[in-house]
C-alpha cells in the first residue's frame, strides 16, 4: 500500500469526477469543494473533495473504520 500525502493526492484524482446523478451534472473533482456546518462546531466548514477521496482510500486501506 503507498500512503498519499495530501500534497501530491490531486494527480491521483484528475480523471475523476462528482456526478450530481438526478441531474447528470458532472464537476471535475480537483475543481471541487464541500462546504458544510459541522455539527460538533456548527460552523460552517470547507474540503476539498480529493481530500475526502484520500481519506476515504486510506481509511479503507488501513481498515480503520467502516467505510461503504
């Protein structure tokens, strides 16, 4: 397993993309942000979404936590 810094994950992520399936829009996923009120804090909160990716394969990866 290589583990992905957040420095270099976007390359791993240019063919990849967000896709809005009731609509069909699709968003380039480098060019994307989640922003969101994180309930702990209520305040407003901003990722990008490859960084959701990377924590998402590496969590996977290193069986850390459930993830569907």
């Amino acid at each position: 397993m290589v583990e992905y810094s957040s420095h270099d994950w976007t390359k791993n992520t240019d063919d990849a993309i967000v896709v809005a399936s009731d609509i069909g829009i699709q968003l380039e996923v480098n060019k994307s942000k989640v922003i969101f009120t994180n309930p702990k804090t209520l305040k407003q909160e901003t990722v990008d979404v490859s960084r959701l990716v990377r924590v998402f394969v590496n969590n996977r990866d290193d069986l850390k936590r459930s993830v569907k």
